[in-house]
C-alpha cells in the first residue's frame, strides 16, 4: 500500500477588496511595509525619494518586518499612521 500526500494547501484567509487609491501624492504620508529581504530597503526608499522629488509628502513611517517569512503584525494600526504603502521584494 502506498499513501499519497497532496502538497496543496488550503487557503484560510479570505479574500478582502484592495483599498481605493489615493487621489494624488501631494501631503500623503507614505509607508514602506519592507520584508527584510535583501536590497529591499534600499529599493523601497529609492522609490520614496523619486516620489517626493515630485509631490510634497506629509512623512514616511518605515514598518520592518522580522523575516520575510513572517507576517506583519499590527497592520491595522500601521494603516492608520499612512495614506499609502509601498511594499516589495528583494533578492
């Protein structure tokens, strides 16, 4: 008798709406939700600084994660203190 195991797993969040975008840049405060991968940090804040080149930004609050493998905790707070968030990646 052979048993066969499934690697699929069963999703057990459900699904929530994307949030509605910003209007415009100007006077957001801008939050970079980083993973903790390497260069992403780097690549979040390159990415603030060209923004605020172009609007004027009311602040940033950078949240970081302990492990990319990790979830964020507290983001219903974070949500609070920012108008908009930039998360990635990085390798």
């Amino acid at each position: 008798m052979i048993t066969v195991s499934s690697p699929v797993g069963v999703n057990q969040v459900g699904a929530q709406p994307m949030a509605a975008r910003v209007a415009s840049l100007n006077g957001v405060r801008v939050g970079i939700l980083n993973n903790h991968k390497p260069n992403s940090l780097a690549l979040q804040e390159r990415i603030v600084e060209m923004i605020g080149a172009r609007y004027p930004l009311a602040g940033i609050v950078t949240k970081q994660k302990p492990s990319a493998a990790i979830g964020a905790e507290k983001l219903d707070v974070y949500a609070q203190e920012v108008d908009a968030v930039i998360t990635a990646i990085g390798d």
